[in-house]
C-alpha cells in the first residue's frame, strides 16, 4: 500500500525504515533515513502508525521469555 504519495513511499519501505532506525525515534527520522521529507503531510499519521507498530513490536522482543 502506498502511504506517501508525494515521495512514492510504501508501507514496506516505511517498516523497513522504522526497524532499521529502531528505538524509539521521530517520524521525521525516519523520512530522514530514506533521503525524503513530508510534504503534503496527508502520510503522517498513517506513518506514524507503522512507525509506532514497529517501535511496539521491537519493545516487545527485547523482554526475556
């Protein structure tokens, strides 16, 4: 699925770029890391959702069983 338009960004491409970065960081960052920025800003909040659901998901793994 396409998220952000303006820099042809996909939700892969998004989660990759959230898990690469990893801890708890900034949506801006993670445009950052892929070379582009919010323009329209229409992406943001459904970036920071995968942004947020990646951040969970590596908290999640760092606990011991």
């Amino acid at each position: 699925m396409i998220i952000c338009v303006c820099n042809a960004l996909n939700e892969t491409t998004v989660r990759q770029a959230a898990q690469k970065v990893g801890g708890k960081t900034s949506i801006l960052k993670i445009y950052e890391s892929l070379d582009a920025k919010p323009k329209c800003g229409k992406c943001l909040c459904m970036a920071r959702d995968i942004c947020n659901q990646e951040m969970s998901g590596a908290d999640l793994a760092s606990i011991p069983a």
